[in-house]
C-alpha cells in the first residue's frame, strides 16, 4: 500500500523573531492506495485543537519516496504512577 497523502494538522500556535503568529503542524495520518481505493488512517488526534467539535486537517503530497515509507513514530509509553 502506497502513501498517497500525509495528513497534517495545525497542533501549536507561536510567534518567530518577527513576532509573527505561526503554527506548527504535525503529521496526525496518512491516506494509502489499496485495491479498493483510498484508505484513511489517523494515528493521532489533536485533542487540544478541536474548535466546535472538529479539527481541519490538510492533505500533503509526500515530498519524496523514501520519506512516504518510514515507519510513523511509536506513541510515547504512559507512566504508571498517573494519580488516576
């Protein structure tokens, strides 16, 4: 299955050396190419950056074929002593 798109979202929000807002993105899916068409997987969501109950995600071409093949990062392991 090939990646087709990266999806990307807008996670944090900060001003450069300018003093210009800008935002970081960070990849939260891809969608592939199957034999039965287009298949979207979202590995992570943005909890903090939903507004009215929906996030806005784009769609990125991948930049280059050795980069559409990386494995995504492994999610952070979740300490065991949370107080709940």
């Amino acid at each position: 299955m090939a990646v087709v798109y990266y999806i990307k979202a807008a996670v944090s929000e900060y001003t450069d050396k300018e003093n210009n807002p800008k935002k970081k993105y960070s990849t939260i899916g891809i969608v592939m190419e199957t034999k039965h068409g287009l298949m979207m997987k979202i590995e992570t969501i943005p909890l903090l950056q939903l507004k009215g109950g929906s996030i806005m995600a784009y769609l990125n071409t991948p930049e280059d074929e050795k980069k559409s093949q990386e494995p995504a990062p492994e999610a952070a392991p979740v300490p065991d002593d949370l107080p709940f």
